[in-house]
C-alpha cells in the first residue's frame, strides 16, 4: 500500500513547532531563529516533503497553469498542438495541463467545472459545445483564448488559421492540376463542431468565386459509399476530395486504395492540419499546415501576457504542402503555396 505524501501538518508533529511556522520556514520567510528553521527543514528532508503547488497558488492567488480543453484524443493533430502548447508555456514558466470533454455536453460541464475549481492563469478550447452565449459567460469568470471558431466581437482571445487564406490555396491547386469538380467531406455528425462549418463556408465562397463546381459529400455515408458514388458520376481524374482532416482523409485514402482508382492520377486528395499521417509514404496527402508553433506563441502570450487590453482575433497565415495525393500527373513537381 502505497504511502500519502508527507503534509506540512506531519512536519511541524516530528519538529515540535506549529504548522504556520512551518509554513514560515519552508517560505523562506518568518521570524524565528537559526535553530527553529534548522530542525523545521531537517524534518521536512526527514520526511521528504513536497510542497502542494496548486494549494499554493491558490492560496497565494497567482497561478502558473494553463489548460488546454480538447473534444478527443484520437486525432494526432490534438497530440501535435498539445507539445506545441507545453513548449510555449514551459519558456515563459508556466505548465500546461490537458483535460477532454469527449464532446458530450455533460462531461464538458462537468470539466469546465473542474476548471473553474483549479483556477488557471488561462483557458484554451480547442473544440467544444458550447454555444457563443455560454461562451462569453465563461470568459467573465476566467481567461479563455478559443482556437475552434470566430467570434464576432472582440469580447474573447481568439487564435486560429485564416480560412479563406487556406481555401483559397486547396481551390487554386485543385483547380490548378485539372480537377474540374470538388468535393468537400465532412466528418460524422458526432464530429460537426464550429470550425467544421466554417471550413465548408470558406471552401464554399472560394470555390464560387473561382468558378469550380462544388459539392457536400454525405456525411452519413462511409467513406467507400462516398467514392462509389464519385466514380459513377465522373472519369478518372476529373475530381477531387477536399477532406476536413487528416484523419479523415486516411479514411478516404484507403477506400481509393479499395477501388480500382489511385490518388492524384484519378481522383484528388487534399485535406487539412499537416500531421505526420499526412506525411506517410503510404499516403503523401496533400495537406494544409496550420503553423502550430505560431498558434501555441499566440495562444500563450494571450493569456500570460495580452498584447493589447482588449481581445483580438488572432490570425495565422497557413500554407499549402502538396503531395501526391493531388497531383494529377506523376511528373508534376511537389510545391508548398
């Protein structure tokens, strides 16, 4: 059975002092004299007492956590934002702790809850359920930077990507190599947060004004539905699948990889956060990178250290890193836009 931490509770017992001086002493602070402190931190190494951070923090009002609130865990993008996070947090001597609300209203409020109980120099969403409203209330009680959706004042901190910057780099490409229909696929509908539709609308507008006829793939077809669907409506190498993830777009990969079709030469591929999925041999997806270490400065500095005393929509110009996946000829050279 394992043993409990010592507490200064059991450190001021083997001294023979009071807690508050202990408190004192192991402080740096308080009066009383060589000895006293002597045999006060002799006791503390005799028992190998560590002092409670969070319970000082909170009782010195000045915390040096951030949490950062994730939707799920199985997305590596979520695993390449929360280093990026942690390293940017660590430089200017804060830690960063992960919590997940699964994207079930519940358990989110039973986070958020837990949240407000730790209070942290700062909150980060990146996904959640909330609606604006709640949103807005939630940052009169805390600080939160969101990095899943645009809001329409400057009421929160917000650091994302520029949109339209990246649908305009996906429509040009694809229409650039030859694909004269696009199709954007969504994820399931357990999946639609926010950024989800914003992502669609941008690829919408985009894709208008470049005249490229555009569509929604169902969602609640699979994925091999989907492309059976593509390959009875259009020749080889005429279409291409804008996916709103990485993750989404292996899904997609590997129905092609079921049919008699090949990506780049027969149907396009092209998706969104750049994660080492997205690099692998196997699928050299096309991919728009999201700048994480820029967001995680951002999000950072926001919290510890605003910029400005009214929050701002921080935006992030992305970048285009093609593979093979959406390149129709094999000779085609690959080019970062």
């Amino acid at each position: 059975m394992k043993a409990r931490p010592a507490t200064q509770a059991d450190v001021a017992e083997l001294a023979g002092v009071s807690r508050g001086l202990v408190s004192l002493a192991l402080s740096g602070g308080g009066r009383m004299s060589q000895h006293t402190r002597e045999r006060i931190l002799s006791a503390a190494r005799a028992l190998n007492y560590q002092p409670h951070s969070a319970a000082a923090e909170l009782a010195g009002g000045d915390s040096h956590r951030l949490l950062l609130v994730l939707p799920y865990l199985d997305n590596p993008y979520f695993d390449q934002l929360s280093r990026a996070l942690r390293k940017e947090a660590e430089k200017v001597g804060y830690s960063l702790l992960v919590m997940v609300s699964d994207r079930m209203p519940e358990r989110e409020q039973e986070v958020i809850r837990q949240v407000l109980q730790m209070r942290p120099a700062g909150v980060i969403f990146a996904g959640i359920t909330l609606d604006t409203g709640a949103v807005l209330e939630l940052s009169q009680r805390i600080n939160l930077c969101l990095l899943d959706r645009q809001l329409s004042d400057n009421t929160v901190w917000v650091t994302r990507m520029d949109e339209i910057a990246a649908a305009t780099q996906v429509i040009r490409h694809l229409a650039e190599q030859g694909y004269s229909h696009l199709y954007f696929a969504t994820p399931s509908s357990t999946r639609m947060e926010p950024i989800v539709y914003e992502r669609l609308e941008a690829c919408q507008l985009v894709a208008a004004q470049e005249r490229v006829p555009f569509k929604i793939l169902k969602s609640h077809w699979d994925c091999q539905a989907n492309l059976g669907m593509l390959t009875k409506s259009h020749d080889a190498g005429h279409c291409a699948i804008i996916a709103f993830n990485d993750l989404l777009a292996i899904d997609y990969a590997a129905a092609v990889y079921r049919s008699d079709w090949q990506m780049g030469p027969d149907v396009g591929m092209v998706s969104y956060d750049n994660t080492r999925m997205a690099n692998h041999p196997e699928f050299a997806l096309s991919s728009i990178d999201q700048n994480l270490e820029k967001m995680a400065a951002l999000s950072v500095k926001a919290l510890v250290d605003p910029p400005s005393p009214t929050p701002q929509m921080q935006l992030i110009e992305p970048f285009l890193q093609v593979r093979s996946s959406s390149l129709r000829s094999a000779t085609a050279s690959y080019m970062c836009s």
